[in-house]
C-alpha cells in the first residue's frame, strides 16, 4: 500500500466530484436573467422613447401643475425644473446611454452565466454591471436622477441582489 499525497484542485478534479449549483445561487442566477431582459427593455425603449418625451416635455408638464394628475403620482415625480433638464439631458445623451446600458446588461448577464460555473469572477462581473448604470445617470443626468420613487425601487432591488449575491460567494470555487 503506497502512500500518496495528492491535492486536488480544477484541473486534475473528475466531473463527479464538481461541486453543484447551490439552489439559492440557481434562483439568483434565473432571476438576473430575467431582470437582464426587461433591463435590455428598458434602455431600448428609453433610447427610442427619448425624441417622444422631449417633444411631450411641455403636456406633461402642464399635466403635473393641473389638478388632472392625482397627488400620490405628483409625489413620485421629480420637481418641475428637474423633469425638464432631465428629459432634455436625456435626450442629448441617448447614444452614450444606450452604450452604457447595453454594456451594463452584457456584464451582469455574463456575469451571473459565470457565477453558473461557480466562477468567482462572475460575482465581480455582476457587481460592476450593476453599478454602472449609477454611473452613466449620474455622469449624463446629473444628481436629480437619484430622486423619486422609481430610482428608490431601482436601487433597493440593485442592493439587494448584490447582497444575495454576496452571501452565495462562499458556493464560487473557481
């Protein structure tokens, strides 16, 4: 009987004895998925839409002053000079958006199909992804696109998986 004193590590590991997918990492990964095609929704119909809510800037503005707009949707849209600028610098800035988002979706999408094979820098890939559209806003629109109840659900959701993501680190071998 010899003694032998093997490690083992990726390269010489046979497929029996890969780790699997953790089930909580499985539903993070599905739902980054799904939350990355209704982003690429997002940032395309917001380059498409940006002409449309530039030339509709002064109706919903005289919409927000009257009455007709009830008072829990005035509560959630920015003040009235900041809905101007912003919709104005948003249509300046549609191109550079338009890049910055798809590069944001791209990066969160492969970065959760690397957290899939249990690759470490998938989780870096994802958190970048997902920073990054913070930092075209606030590059392109300015602080007042931090303001709101939508960002605040935005960013809430964003917190939260980075967080999710973080406690299933420990599952990412590779």
């Amino acid at each position: 009987m010899s003694d032998q004193n093997t490690t083992v590590d990726s390269l010489n590991m046979n497929e029996f004895d890969k780790p699997k997918l953790p089930t909580g990492l499985n539903v993070l990964t599905i739902l980054t998925f799904i939350g990355c095609a209704l982003q690429l929704l997002g940032v395309v119909f917001g380059f498409m839409g940006a002409k449309k809510n530039l030339d509709e800037k002064d109706s919903m503005m005289a919409k927000m002053t009257s009455g007709e707009m009830p008072s829990f949707m005035k509560s959630m849209m920015p003040d009235m000079k900041h809905y101007e600028e912003m919709v104005t610098k948003s249509y300046e800035n549609r191109i550079p958006i338009l890049a910055l988002g798809l590069i944001a979706v791209f990066l969160c999408f492969y970065g959760a199909l690397q957290m899939r094979k249990l690759k470490k820098q998938g989780y870096l890939l994802y958190v970048v992804g997902e920073l990054l559209p913070l930092v075209s806003s606030a590059l392109f629109l300015g602080a007042f696109a931090f303001s709101g109840v939508g960002f605040a659900i935005g960013a809430g959701i964003m917190l939260l998986f980075i967080l999710l993501y973080t406690m299933q680190r420990k599952h990412l071998v590779y």
